[in-house]
C-alpha cells in the first residue's frame, strides 16, 4: 500500500488564515455589541448594517452584517 503524504501547510497561510479569523471574530463582537445595546434601548438598528435588512432574528441579522462587512475589506 502506498502512503501518500500531504504538503505541509506554509507558514504564511497560516498566518493569513490567523489574522482573516481574527479580523472575522474582532468584527463580530464590536457588530453584536453595537446590536444588542441598540435592542436594549429599543433602537432601529438593523438600518444601521448592510445586509441585514430582511433578517428576522438579531443573531441572524448580525452574521448577515458581520458577513457584508468582510467582504468589503478584500
């Protein structure tokens, strides 16, 4: 039986891989928090993030943000 053995991931994709998670998780709790204070005091702010207008839950609402708003940082 032959063994077939995967390349090594290179360091730099791991870094990248690190840093867009990083970025993703950082953007997620500033959206969520920004989300969950403006539900406290009864705000409007689903206007306030793009892509999260036809959402009918806040969690669904915010990932669709958070997900809007990554794509445009590539």
């Amino acid at each position: 039986m032959t063994d077939i053995t995967h390349p090594p991931i290179q360091p730099t994709l791991k870094s990248d891989a690190k840093s867009f998670y990083g970025i993703f998780v950082l953007s997620f709790i500033v959206i969520l928090a920004v989300a969950v204070v403006a539900q406290l005091l009864t705000w409007q702010w689903r206007p306030w993030f793009p892509g999260a207008e036809s959402e009918k839950s806040m969690i669904g609402g915010v990932k669709s943000a958070v997900y809007t708003f990554m794509s445009h940082l590539s």
